[in-house]
C-alpha cells in the first residue's frame, strides 16, 4: 500500500526533409592584390586604359581598376580637366536614394544564388522510464526515478556555409555545385531524479524538492565549428559527444494566514562540456585575428582562428542560480476581494558563450513586480493595476560580442523598462 512502481516504454520516429536557396551581394575589391579576381581583371583594364586613354597604363590616367569599372557600368564619367586627381564625376549625387546608377564605394557588384539538393534523414529511438514512488503517510512521497530522452537530429538552415560542397578527385570543391544542407544527429539523455513532495502543519505548509542529474550523449549545441581543412570556420549545429546538467530545486508554499499566503523556490544547476568541442573565437578584442596567424604543420594551411576547447566549461546560457519569492494577501468585504500581490525574481551569472570570457558574462539580475487586483463575489468583475520591473532595473539579460568587422562592438539585450497598467475584464456567466 506505501509502494508504487511505474514502468514505461516508449518508441518515436522523426523524419524530416530540408533544402535550401541561398543568395547574396558583395562588392568585390579590384584593388587589392590579395583579391581573387586582381591578378585575372588588372590585365583587362590596362588594356581598356591603354586602348581609350592612349596611356601607358591605368595609373597615368590617375584611375584604378574600381574607376574604370564606373566609367563602363555608366556610374561615372571621365573628365581629367576637371580635376586631374580625381578624374571621374559620379552621374549622381552620392546622397541620392533614388539613383539607378550609383557610384559602387567597394567595387565589382556580384550577386550570387545557388540552390542546394534536397536531403531527407529519419531519426528513431526507443526510449524507457522506471519511477519509484514511497508513501509512508498520506501527506508525504519520496520518489526515485530514472528516464531516457531522446530528441531528433535535422539540418543547419539559415546558418552560414551550412550546405556541403561536392569534391573533385583532387579533394578540392567543385565551384557552383552545392549538396545537401549540413545535418546533425539526435541528441540523448539519461536523467536520474530523486525527490520529495509533503504536506506540513495541518497542510498550511506544501514543500517540494529533488535533486536530478541529465547526463547528454550528443548533446546539441550551435557554435562556431573549426574547419581544418580549409583553417576557418562556420556557424553550425553539432553533436558533443559528453554534457552533464546535475541540480537541485526546492519550492514552497506557505499559508501564513487565511488570508496571507507566501511562495518561492529555488534552483541550483552545475553544467559542463565533458569532451572536446573545439571552437573558433574570432571575436577576442585581446587578440585579433588580423595580427595573429597559425600555420598548421600539416596540412601547411594558414589560419587567422583562435581555436578554443569548451572541454570542461559551463553549457552556455545556464545560470547556476535562480530564485523566486511571491506573496499574496486578501482583503474580502461585501463587494468582493482585494488581493495585493507581489514577486522578486533573481537570475544569476551566466556566460553567453561556451568561453568563459568577461566579454561574454551576463551579470546577474532582479526584478520585482506589483499588482493590486478586486474582484467581485460573483467572480465576473475583475480589475488589476500592476507595475512590472518596479524598481526600472536596466539589467542585461544577454550580451554579444563583435568582431574586426564590426570593430569589436559589444551588444547587449535588456530587461524592459518600468512598466505600469491596468486590466479590466467582464465575464457574462459567473459563479
């Protein structure tokens, strides 16, 4: 009569299908040496100069590849009397919005779209739970439970350079012939829970509390994956092999009065990467990637990355500590209920990253919110007037971290301000 076993089996299939179409624009610099197309282009406008300038070469004429390439795509025109340092007038107003032909500041305009082939995967798994339940009175459970998880793989849409490449016999990708979109494989867990649940001082008092331990065998995780084989990098979902999330969480309910009641709870969590997981950081202000360079000693490919381990780090975006307090208390009269009502909520610390960088460190934060609410006997007048945030705390509740591109900008993204109003609501039916 106080024991209770629970046994359950369970068998799940997902199947999903995804295909991509990409496209872009980029401005393409000719003048720089290092560029792709210099070496094959610099030739081509040397002749162009030399053949309508009567030049020896396009720097005579005081113009660059990207001048010429104005001139013929009808952005500009050449007029050296004009100003001999500077020998092109743009054909519109560099301010004017609505020009059909502006002056292209970065260069060749090249626009792109490619398709990827369409991909179908199928995940399943059979999945079990054992739970054992012990009530040794009828106010109090002590449980133990142990549980398999099971969550489908898919594919990496919407990411950068997330659609693989077809090779040539030479092992190098074939351009403008694009595969299927990366996938990545399902995730598992096996969690063990103990716990307990009871009713105290004549049930005035209701507590809860476990302690669990998930333990993640391909956990799935968004990051910014190194490619050793190209020696960069792309914004990809993986499979870790080892992750761990152990915790424990307490919650309570308190009737202090007939009319006053107080809540809360509790919960600590301790995660961590527990295998490799290597990772680019390419967004370290201390170290950018334009002054430092790698050579790998094998394949001899030079990389600007900063390849991280998260071995051994927290799971990202997991605070070890939460806490809630709530409270309530009502005044009945004739006309119905006031209820006053309040809640203070803490977040703890927590990295945004799978790095543990001060770049990346979500401070921790409160809030505290108000209501003040009547209500009628007949239960169909309901009238709230509430604060939220009442003490306007400007907390972030997560940060970004930029790169060169950006010039190591740092954003963040805030708690909502104060805010204050009230709700009023009929109801045609009552009690």
């Amino acid at each position: 009569e106080n024991w209770a076993l629970t046994l359950g089996i369970r068998w799940a299939r997902d199947e999903k299908q995804a295909a991509e179409q990409r496209g872009g624009y980029f401005e393409n610099d000719l003048n720089d040496p290092q560029n792709g197309f210099y070496g094959s282009s610099n030739p081509a406008f040397e002749g162009v100069c030399q053949g309508f300038f009567a030049v020896a070469s396009c720097a005579d004429a005081g113009l660059t590849q990207i001048a010429v390439m104005q001139m013929f795509m009808g952005n500009a025109v050449f007029a050296p009397t004009y100003n001999v340092d500077n020998p092109i007038i743009p054909t519109c107003a560099l301010d004017d919005a609505d020009c059909a032909t502006p002056l292209r500041l970065q260069g060749l305009p090249i626009s792109w779209a490619d398709a990827g082939q369409k991909s179908k995967k199928s995940w399943s798994k059979v999945t079990w739970r054992a739970n054992m339940d012990w009530t040794p009175n009828e106010n109090t459970l002590f449980y133990f439970g142990a549980t398999t998880g099971y969550r489908a793989g898919g594919y990496s849409l919407g990411l950068l350079d997330t659609q693989t490449d077809f090779f040539d016999e030479d092992g190098n990708p074939i351009a403008g012939q694009t595969g299927t979109s990366v996938s990545y494989d399902e995730e598992e867990v096996l969690a063990f829970e103990i716990g307990y649940k009871g009713s105290l001082f004549d049930d005035r008092l209701q507590l809860f509390s476990s302690l669990y331990l998930y333990d993640y065998t391909g956990y799935q995780d968004e990051v910014n994956e190194f490619q050793p084989e190209t020696g960069t990098d792309r914004n990809v979902v993986v499979n870790v092999d080892d992750a761990r999330n152990i915790g424990w969480e307490i919650e309570g309910l308190w009737l202090a009065t007939d009319n006053w009641t107080i809540g809360g709870n509790y919960s600590y969590t301790a995660t961590e990467y527990r295998s490799d997981l290597f990772v680019v950081e390419d967004d370290d202000p201390a170290r950018p990637e334009a002054l430092f360079q790698d050579v790998d000693p094998i394949t001899g490919i030079t990389s600007n990355a900063t390849v991280v381990n998260l071995k051994g780090n927290d799971l990202k975006r997991i605070p070890r500590n939460k806490a809630t307090v709530y409270s309530w208390y009502d005044w009945p009269f004739s006309a119905g209920v006031v209820t006053l009502s309040g809640s203070f909520s803490y977040t703890g610390s927590f990295y945004d990253s799978g790095i543990k960088r001060s770049v990346d460190k979500v401070p921790d934060r409160y809030r505290l919110d108000m209501s003040l609410t009547w209500r009628d006997n007949q239960d169909r007048w309901y009238v709230r007037g509430f604060v939220d945030n009442l003490t306007d705390e400007g907390r972030a509740r997560g940060v970004g971290a930029g790169n060169a591109g950006d010039n190591w900008a740092q954003t963040a993204t805030y708690l909502y301000p104060r805010f204050y109003g009230i709700d009023i609501t009929y109801r045609w039916t009552g009690t």
